[in-house]
C-alpha cells in the first residue's frame, strides 16, 4: 500500500514537472508561430477585405481609432500592435484576427447606446489579442502544421474555415471571462466607466432568441447576464470619476457611418 502511494506521488511530482515546462519555448515553436501569426493575419485580412465594404478612410473612423489609442496609451499597449478596420454591415459584431486585425461592423456602433459601450467591446477584442487568445484558439482547433502551411499559401478554403470560425465562434468560458476582466482593468486605467460595458451585456441579455440572429456578437458569447455580473464584480471602485471618451459630435460622426 506504501509503494503504490509512493508510486503515486512520484507521477504527481512528475506530472506536475512536464506542466512547468514551456514547451513552446523550448523547442523554439513560440518563435514560429509568432511569425505564422503575422503571415495568416495579413493573409486572413487580405480575404476579409473583400467581403464587404470597407469605411477605413471615411473621417469618422478616425473617432474609432481614437477610443483604441486612448485604451492604448492609459495601459501602456503598444497602439501599433492594433489594426483596427470597420466594415458598413448590419451585423453586431466585432472580432479579433491574428497579427492584431481587429475587425468591427457598423451594427454595432448602430447598438451601443454611447461611446463607453462601444469601448468596453473594443476593450474586450483587445484583451484577446494582447493574451494571444487569437492564436491559442486556432492552434488548438486546426494544429501549427496546418496553420504554417496556410501562412505559407496553401488551402484556400481552410482559410475561409478559419475566418468563418473567427468570426462567429466565441472562446471558451474562461478565455471569455477573462477577455471581460481584463477589459474592465483597461477601461478603468483609461477612465472609462466599466459599467457601460455592464449595460451593454444586461441589454443584449433581454433580446428574444428570434431577434438575435443579427447579433453575432453576443450569440457567439456566452451567458449575457453572467457577464454582466462578472463584469461588476471586477469593477475596483464605484467611486472613481469617469470621462465619456468621445465628445458628442465625434460619436455622432462615428455612429453617422454605416446609417
């Protein structure tokens, strides 16, 4: 009876090892995919752009750009990590791609009530992006050979898999939540009110089933409500003084676009 708890403790003890080895680092595979993760976003990017119509260079998407270098700069992000591109679509939606793509669809300016809202969204993607959420999710599901060999040029339609998944999968739950955390962290260091995003999920939350099919958004998230709660547990302080982060006119010219 000893030996085989003796026994036990050792494959523990092993077990335990292996788990605090980098493996990524040690065979040097972080370095690759770190250059495959630049290749198949602009190659995802090239793909995406020609779905639809594309509000880059309309003046208020400077209004856009301008909450994400605010988030940025609060948190100390490097703001060229981000390429933000706004699509003229319906859909409430915005997703992350590899290589820092982050996509949003004028549905979703169209939803959110206020610039706040519409930040804790962005906050969110960025979240994905900085924690290489992006990245741990296609390797996961597709595998690094696969991934190199699309950087590379091959499979086409692999390509379109991949950006269908991106863009109306959600993350598992704990990616999600912690996506959400880290959202709330970045909008209170850049002084915008985290229960703004709490709003957000609350009114997503009471949308019927059958009026949701537009919302890819939140379809693909899970539990409206549950996040709304994890949000305001996460929130520090009540207290502090929050900033609208656009004047009117600016959210005016951004929620112009795409009407």
């Amino acid at each position: 009876m000893l030996e085989g708890l003796f026994a036990l403790i050792i494959m523990g003890g092993v077990w335990l090892g292996f788990n605090q080895i980098n493996w990524m680092q040690l065979f040097g595979v972080k370095e690759m995919t770190d250059k495959t993760e630049q290749k198949l976003g602009d190659l995802l990017w090239d793909f995406q752009k020609r779905t639809g119509e594309i509000l880059d260079d309309e003046p208020g998407k400077e209004a856009l750009d301008s909450l994400v270098w605010r988030i940025c700069e609060k948190n100390k992000l490097d703001s060229s990590h981000f390429k933000v591109h706004l699509f003229n679509t319906g859909d409430v939606n915005a997703f992350a791609m590899p290589g820092g793509h982050l996509v949003v669809f004028t549905g979703l300016l169209q939803k959110t009530e206020n610039a706040s809202e519409l930040a804790g969204v962005l906050a969110h993607e960025m979240a994905h992006i900085e924690n290489n959420h992006v990245m741990n999710k296609l390797l996961k599901e597709f595998g690094l050979a696969v991934l190199v060999s699309m950087a590379g040029g091959s499979g086409g339609q692999q390509v379109a898999e991949v950006l269908r998944m991106l863009s109306s999968s959600a993350f598992d739950r704990s990616l999600e939540k912690e996506a959400d955390e880290y959202a709330v962290h970045y909008l209170e260091k850049a002084r915008i009110n985290p229960e703004s995003f709490a709003v957000f999920m609350d009114e997503m939350a009471k949308e019927e089933p059958d009026e949701l099919k537009h919302f890819r958004w939140i379809t693909t998230h899970p539990d409206s409500k549950e996040r709304a709660q994890n949000i305001r547990a996460h929130i520090r302080s009540k207290k502090r003084s929050y900033q609208e982060p656009l004047s009117e006119s600016l959210w005016q010219d951004l929620k112009a676009l795409g009407e």
